[in-house]
C-alpha cells in the first residue's frame, strides 16, 4: 500500500476498495482476547438488539459526515488526503506553519546558491544516450542561460564556504522568521475572480489561484488557463473545460501549456505518494493516460521549458582486461539506470542534503568517547545511525545527556509534540524539528545562521521528508556530529522522500542496531508484526483485545463503546487519553465517519464555530505534512484558538475547513511519533485493500498500555503483515550519498 503525503493526513485510499472474500473467519489472535473479554465490555455480544440499533444509528450519522466539502481529496493516485493549500494568515501574528515555510524559502535560496557553485551540468544526469540526451541537453540549455525557466528561484551570489571554527563563534539569537507572504492584494484577487467567471471555475478559488501565481494571477490564467491545476484540488478535467471556455477552438489536448502543466501536475501528486522523481516511462504513461497525443514530445517540452528536470545515475565504466589475461566469462549486462523526471525543488533538496551529510562526515574531528557503542560511534564519526524500537528511545537521549557532561552543547529534537511532551515527563528535555527550524526552540544561531551546537540528536528519523532534513543538515555547522534514530519499520515521512531508509541503505556512515526490546504484550506484538508474523500474545492484564465485527456500521458502533465506556472502566484510561486509528478518511468507518459518531457522543453541539464546538477534540495541519492534535478552546473574529499540549494556537477562520479536522480518530500517518495510554485500531471490511505490513505496525506501536483492535477485515490482516509491504519510493538521495561518501571496497 502507498502511504502518500499530504497536508492533514496522507493516507491511505479514503474509499478503499471492499475485499472479495467475503467469508467470515475468526482471525487467529481473536481467541487470545477473548479469553480476555469475559470481563470487559468489549467482548459483549454485538449480536444484541440494542447493541444493533445503536449501530444503525451511528452507521447514519457516519452517512451524513461524508460531505461534498471533502470529496476533492479524494483525487490521490493512490487515495492521497492532501489538504488544499491555505491561503496566507491575514492576521500578522507569527505562527508555526509562517515561520515554518518563510524557513524553507530562506534554505531554497540558500541551496539555489550552493547550486550555483557547481561547474557545468548536474554530475547525476551524465552519459546519456538518444532521447535521454537530447532532454539532457535542453537542460542544460537552461542551466547555462540559453533557456530560462518559471520555476528556478532567483539567489543572491553565493558566498565562499565557511571553514570550520576553531573556537564557537559569538551567538546571537535568531530574529523572528518573517511571516509568510502578504495576502494578495484585493484587486488582484477580484481580477482573478473574474477570470475564472469567465471560464465557469468556481470563485471561491480565486485567493488560492491569487496567492498561488501571483499579482499577476489574473493574466497568467488568460495566457496559460492550465496553470489553475497550480491550486491543491483541482483536476486535469477540470481545468481542460476552463480552458476550453476561455480559448475556445485555439484549445487542444496537445496544446503544450496543458502538456507542460500536466507534465507537473503528476510530479506534485507523485511527491504527495513520496517520490520526489518519477522513472520517464511513468510520467510518459500518466500523459496518456489525459490523452496526450506523443508523451514523448510532451516531456521534452516541459524540460526544455525548465518546468521539469531530468536525471540518470552514472554508469561504473568497466576495465578493459590486460593483454596477457584470459577474458573473463560473460556475465549478463545490468540494465541501465533509468531516466528520471523531477521538480527543481526536491531535485535541489536532495543534492543539498547529500552535500551537507557529506559535509558533517568530513569535518567532524575523531574523538574517544568512552561508554556504549552509540556513543563510541558518536566520539569518532560526524553522522551515526541508531535504529529501534519503542524501548530504544532512552540511548539516543542518554547520549545527548552524556555529551552535555562533556561539555558539549547537545539537543534532542522529535517529530511530534506529544513526543516531545513524552520525553519532558521523563526529565529529557527535546523540541521538535519544526520549532527547531523556525527558531521558536532550541539554541541561537550565529551570523551565517549556524544552529549552536555540537551534537544534534533526533528521534523519529523516519518522519523526515527531503526538504525537512535539508533545511535541517543546512542549519549544522561544519563538525557538529548528527545522529539519526528511529524505527525502519514504521511508515514512511509524510512528505517526498525517504532519508533515513536511503541513508541507510548508502551505507556510508556507522549503524548502530538496539538490542532493547519493547517490554510486555504489546512489545511482542508489535515485535512479531515487525517481523512478519502476527502472533497470538498472552495479554493477562487486557493488554490487547480483539472485537470482531460484521460491518462498518458495527464497527463504528463498538469504537465509540469503546472509547466511552470500555476503556474507561476496564483499563482505567478516560477518553481524552485514548485514541483512535483507522485507514483512511473515507469511507463508512474512516476518520470523518468515526469523528461524527464520537463528537456526538463525547462533546455534542451545533458547531457552531465552523462546525467545531470548545471541547472537541482536532487535528490541526499548520504545514503540509504535520499534524498537531489539540481541543478547540473558543472562537472570536480571528478565528479558532486551540490548546495543544502546553501552548495556544490561532487557526485564522480561511484556514479551518482546509487545515482542521476533528480529531477523536486519526490516520496512522497523522498519529506517527505520537504515542497514547490507549489505542483504539479500526479495521473495517473495507479497509482491507489499504493494509500493509508499515501500516500494521505503526498503528500498533501508537498504544503505551491498552490495544483494542475492532476487527472486520478476516484473514487480510494477516495477510497485510506477512507479504503487505509497502511500495518504494523513487528517491534519489541514495546514490547521490554514494558517489559523495562511498568508500572503494564498497
């Protein structure tokens, strides 16, 4: 299953195919938990006629959730949620997701500029042949000015490397990130909505159309119409009958503005999938597939329009044998490496990325630290890899707490809050990635913008996308050690890319592999669905339970019994400190369907604030790709201020139905790095089509004392955690560290 990205949760398919075994089979872990839920309300007969009639009644309000406002969300590859992009806060307060994305700009220039170090063509995209060479060459044209290109960002002349200090240069704390880019100017906006008047495209898009392309909005969708599929939800369909409306005859499918805008718009959807390139032949069949008459030509527009850039991994130049050596028998030729399509943006993400890495290996100085072998690994190398489960958290922050002893300015940085939270609880103190990067948290930064510090740590190194991370390696100056942990067995970022499986793989820096393993049944579960099988576990405290059910109906029913009433009694976990799993979105028992069924039932009200009420519970998407989770405080004029964890967030009212959802049920991807007293998995029959062996695993691993899974899928859960492995990514950060840092034997 394709875990794609998106803004508040990519996830899997939200109408997920239903499953064609239909026969009912008890699942094989089910007899554990029931010997487990004598005692417990879960393990009641469903059969019963209240029990039925209650599930009618949430089946129809699960009916009445999927409203029109989220069906364009539903437009992924493979059932990708991205969220539209919102409009810029008209409010000047500083927020998360401004200085979140003023950062980004800030690293993209600054990687434009390292770009525009290198000599001659990009080193990856070498020793063409045919049509890959004469794309190549159009690239190049482009990069050595002949062409020129709307999506390359202007930088100022690059500066000279910094050399590695011998001392710690003064700190200055970091000015606040300038917010992001001013809302579009009224005129602009209402120029944009006539335009798309004209071409019969609704007007609410006209802020998004405007802060998507620009003051001159209005004129770029008259030159090129195609350019509205630059705004998050709009479909080729849709965009070729507002072309048509606003051309006229002058408009056909071969028309190279709609090629050039497609040939993106499926590298925008692929990097919602993960990717951040797509093989040629992929983004030639997707062409076709919108009735391009010659994808081949297509393609070539759209790199000779810069819009596009293109990639081949060079090939090892084999020896020629000596004269006097008998020739070696023939061995079968490998294939060629594949010619890639990508976005500047990610293309220049991974190249910075692979440079920094490279940097921090080369200039950290070889020292002898003495203690455990993370820590011996740390002393001498300036990148480490430290990979486990749950329970191996505790050696990454013992070794920050070590390195402060020695004297070393050391940090922990997570993915989510509530781990950051988590840690606080223990006496470790840590930030998340996020704050660290918009300088809300963590140390100053000097006057080149270098974090102050000498070891960097950071946990849940899975949930880094491309971008993250080279913001991230960009900020560490020359001899600050980095150590990347976390768990290879959990899904992947949910952004484009795929860091710490690549790095990784690379194998040019030192691993080191926990021996800790998670404690109690719920460690030996997830243990055993890491491995690949999906074991019966002895659960005597109600660790773990299994609640079969027959229908979507009935599995929203015994969640929110769960949530309300079983958990509370049974485990002794209130519903504020238990959360909800489920596939998808969509569907009869996805997070829209569920989030209903609770809110009705634990916090019911009118919603009158945007549909939400002070008291529910939501998730909030600051930046695409994160989530926050949090309860809704009140709402005033600005919009909606929400408490999570220990600090107040504003969501300005033209971002609440684009970046907030109730939160009761979440997508395992939203709840990555997150972990809660109780977990409630919902695994209707639907759902069955969007399991696989990551999904599986990181949904489990979410719980700390309590798992209860409501079981409709038969024996695909097995299934899913046996052969359901997750497709790749196409990355390219792999080789690019290979050829930087690989050692000759290797």
């Amino acid at each position: 299953m394709t875990e794609p990205a998106g803004e508040t949760a990519p996830e899997a398919p939200e109408d997920v195919e239903p499953t064609e075994d239909d026969t009912p089979q008890e699942p094989a872990e089910a007899e554990t938990a029931e010997e487990a839920e004598g005692a417990e309300e879960p393990q009641e007969p469903a059969e019963t006629a209240d029990a039925e009639a209650e599930a009618d009644e949430a089946d129809t309000e699960v009916t009445d959730a999927a409203d029109e406002a989220d069906a364009d969300q539903e437009a992924g590859a493979t059932g990708s949620e991205a969220a539209d992009t919102p409009e810029a806060p008209k409010t000047p307060e500083l927020n998360d997701a401004q200085a979140e994305l003023a950062a980004q700009r800030e690293l993209r220039a600054r990687i434009e500029a390292r770009k525009a170090e290198k000599e001659g063509p990009l080193a990856s995209g070498a020793k063409l042949s045919g049509t890959a060479a004469d794309l190549l060459a159009a690239v190049r044209a482009v990069e050595g000015g002949a062409g020129s290109g709307t999506t390359f960002f202007e930088a100022p002349a690059p500066a000279p490397r910094r050399p590695a200090p011998e001392t710690a240069p003064a700190m200055t704390v970091r000015p606040p990130v300038p917010a992001q880019a001013p809302s579009p100017a009224p005129g602009t906006t209402a120029a944009v909505r006539e335009v798309l008047a004209r071409g019969g495209a609704p007007e609410a898009l006209a802020g998004q159309v405007a802060a998507a392309l620009g003051e001159a909005a209005a004129q770029v969708l008259l030159d090129d119409p195609w350019q509205l599929l630059s705004v998050s939800g709009v479909r080729p369909e849709q965009a070729d009958g507002f072309a048509r409306a606003l051309l006229g005859a002058a408009c056909g499918p071969d028309d190279p503005r709609r090629t050039v805008a497609l040939t993106v718009w499926l590298l925008e959807r692929a990097a919602l999938q993960g990717h951040t390139a797509l093989e040629i032949g992929a983004v030639r069949a997707g062409l076709a597939g919108h009735s391009v008459p010659d994808p081949e030509a297509a393609v070539e527009e759209a790199v000779s329009a810069a819009a596009v850039l293109v990639f081949q991994e060079e090939e090892t130049p084999q020896e020629e044998p000596e004269e006097d050596e008998e020739p070696e028998e023939a061995v079968a030729e490998e294939p060629a490496s594949p010619v890639l399509l990508g976005l500047d943006r990610y293309a220049m993400a991974e190249e910075s990325l692979a440079d920094g890495l490279a940097r921090l290996v080369r200039t950290a100085t070889a020292d002898s630290w003495e203690g455990s072998e993370l820590e011996r690994a740390a002393g001498t190398h300036g990148l480490v890899l430290h990979t486990g489960g749950e329970a191996s958290r505790v050696e990454p922050v013992a070794l920050a707490a070590a390195a402060r002893e020695r004297g070393l300015r050391a940090l922990v940085a997570v993915h989510a809050d509530a781990g950051r939270q988590a840690l606080g609880a223990a006496g470790a103190e840590a930030v998340t990635v996020t704050a660290l990067l918009s300088g809300s948290a963590g140390p100053g930064r000097d006057e080149e913008g270098s974090l102050a510090l000498d070891l960097l740590v950071v946990l849940d190194a899975p949930q880094l996308d491309v971008e993250a991370a080279a913001m991230l390696v960009e900020s560490l100056p020359d001899g600050c050690r980095l150590v990347l942990s976390g768990d290879p067995e959990v899904l992947g970022a949910p952004g484009a890319g795929r860091v710490f499986t690549d790095v990784l793989a690379a194998r040019v820096c030192p691993r080191i592999a926990s021996r800790l393993p998670d404690p109690g049944p719920l460690g030996e579960l997830v243990s055993g669905v890491g491995a690949g099988e999906l074991n019966q576990v002895e659960a005597p405290g109600k660790e773990i339970v299994i609640v079969p059910v027959r229908d979507a109906g009935e599995a929203v029913h015994r969640t929110v019994q769960l949530v309300a009433d079983s958990v509370p009694r049974a485990i002794g976990v209130p519903p504020e400190q238990t959360q909800v799993v489920t596939v998808g979105h969509g569907g009869s028992a996805g997070t829209r369907a569920l989030n209903v069924a609770l809110k009705q039932r634990l916090n019911p009200g009118p919603g009158r604030f945007g549909g939400y009420d002070p008291g529910d519970r939501v998730a909030f998407a600051p930046a695409p790709g994160r989530t926050v989770t949090g309860t809704v405080l009140s709402a005033d004029a600005e919009g909606l201020r929400l408490r999570c964890g220990d600090e107040e967030l504003l969501v300005p009212k033209e971002r609440v139905e684009s970046a907030l959802r109730h939160g009761w049920a979440l997508t395992a991807h939203q709840a990555a790095g997150a972990r809660w007293p109780a977990v409630v998995v919902v695994l209707p029959g639907d759902a069955a089509g969007g399991l696989s062996r990551p999904w599986v695993y990181t949904a489990f691993g979410r719980a700390e004392r309590h798992l209860s899974v409501v079981h409709g899928v038969d024996q695909a859960l097995a299934r899913a955690v046996a052969e359901g492995v997750a497709p790749e990514r196409t990355t390219r950060l792999r080789p690019l560290l290979e050829a930087l840092l690989a050692t000759p034997e290797e």
